[in-house]
C-alpha cells in the first residue's frame, strides 16, 4: 500500500515531422514536492520512450484518485496515520480507512451481479423477443432472418431492464438482498470454522471485517473470501491494484442532504490545498451534519477464530470514527 503525502505531473512533448506526441505521468514522495517532481519526470521521460518505441500506452494517466486504477496510487489528503494504517480524504469528502493487511469486504447490492452476466441476460432476452415475434408473425422461412435481428436488437434495447426485474423478484422471493448476503457469508464461515468477522449493515448493503488475522490483499484466500461473498468486483479491483483494503468511514455528502466536496482543480493532490478557505469551511459543515449519521452499524459477530491484535486495533479504529453499535441513519 502505497499513499504519499507530495504529488506533482510531469510533461514531456516530442516532434517529428507531421508527428507529435505528448505524454503526462504523476510522480509521487513522501519526502517533499522536489522528490515527487524528479519521480514524474523518471515516469515520463520512461513512459516517452516507449511510446517512441511503438509500445502502446496511455498518454496520460487519469486525474482520478481513486477508481480500481492500476499503477497509480490512491491520490488524496491524509487526514491521520495509526501505524501502517491511514485515514485519507475522498474526492467527494468523506474520510476513508486504508489498510494494507486487515480485510474489509464490501458486498453491495447485488447490481454487480446484474452486470457480470447482462451479455448472457441480454442473449436470453433476445432469443425470449425472438420466440414472441414468430408466434405472432408470418413464421415463413423468409421473415426468420427479421426476426432474429429485430431479436438480438430487443434483447440488448430490454435485455438489461428484464434481467434487472427478474434478479429483483428473485431476491425478494428469497428474502431479501441482506439476508441473501448473511446466508452467504454464514456458509462461507461454516465452511472456514477458523474465521472471525464482523459484519456491519451499510447503506448499500453489507460490510465484513476479518479479525481472526491479517492478509495480503493479493493472496488467494482473499480471492476465495470475495468471490463466494459476491463483493462489489470495483472494490475488489481497488484491493488487488492498490494492495490495500479499504473502509468509508463517514457518510457520503448527499445523503445528508449536502453538496460535495469540490476538490482544486489539479492534476496533483498538495498538502497545501488542504487550507483553501472554501475546504475548510466546507469540512466544517460537513462534520457537523455527520454527528448525526453513520457510515456503517455492527450487526454481528460470526466464527470462534482467535483475534489479531494488529486487526483489534484497526477495529478500535473503524468504529471510533461513528457509533457503530447506536441507531444512528446510516449514510
């Protein structure tokens, strides 16, 4: 897990003839705004070559500080540091614990699901639209070709809304999308007898916290653990890309009724952006409406695994953050 403190963009443009090529990198330290300058010019100046070379890369890398991306590290203000553990500030404003061993596991609703298989929803649409159009229309062996295109247009037009509709009802017939999501998480512990996690409910659903001990976020336990608890494929991403495991932990802007944070305009997050007026007195609002929220309530404990000091301690740190255990709205 890598956050630094200093960040800076690097540019670097070339010329040939009728050809010109430009390409941008960020260069990270912790040490200061020089060392982060000279690590985005050793960036460009490599990234330059190879794209003279006939390598096909980006030309720039996203201003974004944090989406699953891969290479860069997570972009924003460091709030607080206990140990290996770092609370950061997101780009909309909340504030986020970042972990690089102790595994949290976010299980959203089940809309991921949705997306993984919408070809195979969106085929079985199709050939659904198909059936329909020749038992209403002329099923002569000329007019078979029209139907199976106007078919396949139907199921990628009503394909998506159809499998949304039908996984919903089914999740309700099921009981619930929470209850859906404890069965699994309780059969995923039955099955590994030396886990222990704490499970939180959140506004979109689930949150896992293992406590019985400390992981590599690109160990293959943790792929296993994702996987049949149906963790949001983004955030699983973000673990695997970014070797961290990650928390929101403070409500999300909107869902009291806020604006979000309107970062500076900068390729390159600086300490100093930290003490715009406008930030301030945005966080000053913002942390008084939260007193009146949660990110996260404890819900249970499952699986007699013994406790990790080392993932205790980022547990006292999670709910220090909110009142996980009061009936606080969530956001």
């Amino acid at each position: 897990m890598i956050i630094p403190k200093y960040w800076a963009e690097a540019r670097l443009q070339h010329r040939e003839r009728k050809r010109q090529v430009t390409v941008r990198r960020f260069g990270w330290s912790d040490i200061g705004e020089v060392e982060a300058q000279a690590h985005g010019d050793a960036r460009v100046r490599e990234a330059l070559e190879r794209v003279l070379a006939g390598e096909t890369l980006p030309r720039r890398e996203r201003r974004v500080a944090y989406n699953g991306a891969e290479g860069v590290p997570i972009r924003e203000e460091i709030v607080d540091r206990a140990g290996d553990t770092v609370i950061t500030r997101n780009g909309y404003g909340a504030l986020c614990l970042n972990t690089p061993n102790v595994l949290f596991a976010d299980i959203d609703n089940a809309v991921h699901v949705l997306r993984s298989h919408l070809p195979l929803w969106r085929t079985l649409a199709g050939l659904i639209i198909v059936t329909m159009i020749l038992l209403v229309a002329d099923p002569s062996p000329a007019k078979y070709m029209v139907a199976i295109l106007a078919g396949i247009a139907g199921g990628f037009l009503f394909g998506g809304a159809l499998a949304g509709l039908a996984q919903r009802l089914y999740i309700q017939l099921t009981g619930g999308f929470e209850r859906s999501a404890r069965r699994r998480i309780a059969t995923f512990v039955a099955r590994h007898p030396d886990w222990r996690v704490r499970i939180y409910r959140t506004p979109a659903g689930l949150r896992l916290l293992a406590l019985h001990r400390l992981f590599d976020p690109r160990e293959a336990d943790v792929k296993t653990c994702f996987d049949a608890l149906g963790v949001d494929p983004m955030y699983a991403r973000m673990c695997f890309n970014q070797n961290c495991f990650r928390a929101r932990i403070s409500p999300k802007p909107w869902r009291m009724g806020m604006p979000r944070l309107h970062p500076p305009y900068s390729a390159a997050w600086r300490p100093e952006h930290a003490d715009l007026p406008a930030r301030r007195q945005w966080i000053e609002a913002y942390e008084r409406e939260a007193r009146a929220y949660a990110s996260c309530r404890y819900v249970e404990t499952l699986g007699s695994g013994a406790l990790d000091s080392a993932a205790e301690a980022v547990l006292q740190l999670h709910d220090t953050f909110f009142s996980a255990e009061q009936d606080l709205k969530l956001a």
